[in-house]
C-alpha cells in the first residue's frame, strides 16, 4: 500500500466536542449579516403586503355568507396580522441590531470605553450614580446581541406556530364546508365543529398541566418517581397535543427560548407577538368602516350627517370599499330619470329569505320576489313600487343587487330626499334573533338643464337699450 494514503479519520460518532464548537462559531460569525439581511428584505415586503391582502379580502368577502365567508376571514385576520407581528418584530430587530452596529463602532473608536474621569458636565452624585447603573460597552455589546437574537428567534417561533394553526384550521374550515354542504347540515354545525377543535386543543394542554405539573409542584420537595398509568396518561396527551403542532419544528426553538429566559420574560414576549397577529387585523377593516374612530366630532355625530359619500357613486373612495349601501349615480342629478341600486349581500340576505322559506328563483327577468321583500324604497315620501327593480350585475362596483330607473318628471328642481328601508318589517334571520330594519337617507339635488337655460332665454326676452 502507499504510505501517502490518507489514514481513516475518526468516526462521526467520535466526533469531539471542540470540533462541534469550532463549526459552530465559524457559522456563528455570519448570523449576524444573515438576520440583517433577512430582517430588511422581508420588512420590506411585509409593509405592502397587508394592504395588497385587504383589498383582495374586502373584494372576494361579499360574495360568500355561513362557513365559506368565515374561512375567508379567518384566513385574511391570520396572514394580515402575522404580517403586522413580523413586521414589527424585524424593526424592532434592526433597530436593536443597528444599536449594537453603533455600540461595535464606538468600541472599535474608543477601546477604553467611558472615561468617567473626563465628565465635567456631571457633578461628583450624578458621576456616582451613573457609574453604578451604566454598564461597559463590553456588556451592552453582548446585552444587544442577545436580545436581537432572542427577537429573531421569537419571530420564527410565532411564525411557525401560528403557519400551523392557521393550515389546520383552513383544512377542518374546508372539510366542514364540504361536509355541511354535501349532507344539507345546517350552518351551525360548522361552527360547532370549530368549538369542538378549539376545546380540544385547550382541554388536551390543560390535562397535561393538570397530570404532570401541578403534581410536581406539589411534592417539590420530595418528588416520587411518575406512576406508570399517569406516565402512560401525560404522554398519549402528549402525542395528542403533537397533532395541533409540529413538536420537532417547534420544541427545539421554544424550549430553548423558555429554559434560557425568564418564566415572565418568555411569556410576555410570545403573548404580545400572539396579541398582535390576532388583532391587528382589526384595525383597517376598522378604520374602512368608520370615519374617524378615535376622533372629536361632539358636536356632529355620524347619525347626524345628511351628505355620506358612500351613497353616491362618483364620490365613492377608497375609504368606502367595506360600505355596501344603496347607491345613486350622484348627489346632483340632472337626468329625468335617477338610477337606484340595492345592493345584494348573501351574508345578510340569505338568513332572512332562507328562514322566510324563499327559494331560489330561476327568473331573472324581473326582481326576485323574496329578494324586492327585502326593501321598501320612498321618494319625497311617496312609495316606490318594487316592481320598478330588476336583477343587476354591477361588475365594475363587483356587487350584484336590484336595480331601478324611478322617473323624476314632475320634481321641482332642489333638493329632494330618496329613503331606503332593509328588512321593513324586521323578519327573523333564522337564529331566534330579530333583524331591525336599517334605513338610508339619500338626499339629491334636481338640476334639470332647462334650469340653466332660463338666465339665457330671460336676456333675450328683455328690451334693448
């Protein structure tokens, strides 16, 4: 044989522990730049990407009622607001990251550190003082890695716990509608298999506490060694607990994060993060469906407001995308005819024309019957017959509904009022509930062309000179 050849290395089993650690540091040396870069690509694209989920949300929501609109929603509030969570938490980590840039520097410029000897701006109490709460750069330098650290880590424990909740609540949503709707079950069930999950989950984590850990709480002292039927207990609760989570995804970040902190520490961090992913999301679906939540207006109410964009299509906003109320083409009208359209919201309507017994009407030359039933329209308070409305496709609004042309001859030019009634006489929605009527006030303004013709035609008409 050659005696070049290399010698067989040791095993992996043999591997030492020095050996280990030396790779470890050497990866070690980078994970810095990899959170920064990490922390400033995806903050960039978490900012855009809870507006661009709202607008397809606020699109697609109206269409659905029952389980379909809740799988919707939930799925919307879940990836909206675990934006919101991430992208908090990343600016939070580049800033603590760049304090620590900044720390290096002045420990890189100045490696003494503070000369407490050179503060004449600070008397001998204040000098004092601050020396026995201000730590060396030394200290800060590390305090700061470890917090971004622990910040990023955080990050992916939510992220990853919350990915899992949300996948498997979409595919027991997605199950019970499929179900519910193939079996002809009421709603209700869809509702009462997501409260069975939940009560689930919580029961199964309460059990453990209630066999493993109070018990070793108790006896702290002196713990006696786990009975076989409460070990076999904890642990099939374990593996039943195992199935809400990814354990071998999860564990390795979450008990380090919990063994290293503090109990509270731990705790408050993982709750705010959680805090936020929920609710987050509440508040531009918020914000879209009032004017000003937090603001000042004593003095003029929104009940008080005659004049509401929201009612008049060429002065819709963007701030009006969640407020699907009838509609005229504008608050100043001067064709003989005014174009009126109801909106159809499956989510509101179906309840009351399912527990009306209406069915669907293959008709779609004229309104509906149990549809037109739902509303009372007056103009100047004379009644509209509702046999007027036809079936429409607004594509361009992206709502379908009832639409008419009510003739405005005869109308004094000026301000006239349109009043629209929902639900007239407050049917019931099916769930033991009365539905209250809701009524719209839209007032508009008559201006006919021959109103500006008649300055004109009165010049002509006088004498000369």
């Amino acid at each position: 044989m050659n005696g070049n050849a290399p010698q067989p290395t040791d095993t992996p089993q043999e591997t030492t522990a020095t050996e280990r650690r030396v790779a470890f540091e050497r990866l070690r040396e980078r994970t810095d730049e990899l959170e920064l870069l990490i922390s400033g690509i995806s903050l960039l694209s978490l900012i855009s990407l809870p507006g661009w989920l709202f607008e397809r949300w606020s699109e697609a929501e109206l269409h659905y009622e029952g389980m379909r609109h809740v799988l919707l929603t939930v799925g919307y509030q879940f990836a909206s607001g675990l934006c919101y969570a991430m992208a908090t938490a990343f600016l939070l980590h580049l800033a603590v990251r760049g304090y620590w840039v900044g720390l290096i520097g002045l420990k890189a410029t100045f490696p003494g550190g503070i000369r407490w000897t050179s503060l004449r701006n600070s008397g001998p109490i204040t000098r004092g003082y601050y020396q026995r709460i201000v730590v060396d750069l030394d200290t800060a330098i590390d305090a700061a890695d470890r917090f971004a650290s622990v910040v990023f880590a955080l990050v992916s424990l939510v992220v990853l716990s919350v990915l899992w909740v949300a996948a498997s609540l979409a595919i027991l949503f997605a199950v019970t509608v499929a179900v519910v709707e193939g079996l002809g079950l009421p709603e209700r069930t869809g509702m009462i298999v997501f409260y069975v999950y939940m009560g689930l989950l919580m029961g199964t984590s309460l059990l453990i506490g209630l066999f493993d850990l109070l018990p070793a709480r108790w006896q702290r002292d002196r713990p006696p060694a786990p009975g076989a039927l409460r070990q076999a207990i904890v642990e099939r609760l374990l593996r039943l607990l195992g199935m809400f989570s990814p354990q071998r995804l999860i564990l390795p970040v979450q008990l380090s994060l919990q063994s290293n902190l503090s109990r509270r520490a731990f705790f408050l961090g993982f709750t705010v993060m959680v805090f936020i992913t929920s609710l987050a999301s509440v508040v531009p679906i918020t914000l879209a469906r009032q004017f000003a939540p937090f603001g000042s207006y004593t003095y003029l109410e929104a009940k008080q407001v005659g004049l509401r964009s929201a009612f008049y299509e060429n002065l819709r906003g963007e701030h009006d995308r969640l407020l699907r109320l009838p509609l005229i083409p504008s608050d100043m009208v001067a064709d003989s005819q005014l174009r009126v359209f109801l909106p159809y919201l499956p989510r509101r309507d179906n309840p009351v024309m399912r527990a009306a017994g209406c069915a669907p009407s293959p008709d779609s030359k004229g309104a509906p019957g149990c549809l037109a039933a739902l509303w009372q329209v007056q103009l100047d308070q004379r009644p509209v017959a509702m046999t007027e409305f036809i079936t429409a496709e607004r594509r361009q609004l992206g709502i379908r509904g009832l639409q008419a042309y009510l003739p405005l001859a005869g109308l004094a030019p000026g301000r006239h009022e349109l009043v629209v009634t929902w639900n007239p006489h407050g049917s019931d929605a099916g769930d033991g509930e009365l539905d209250e009527p809701v009524e719209y006030r839209i007032p508009f303004w008559f201006a006919p062309p021959y109103q500006l013709d008649l300055p004109a035609a009165a010049e002509d008409a006088a004498p000369a000179g």
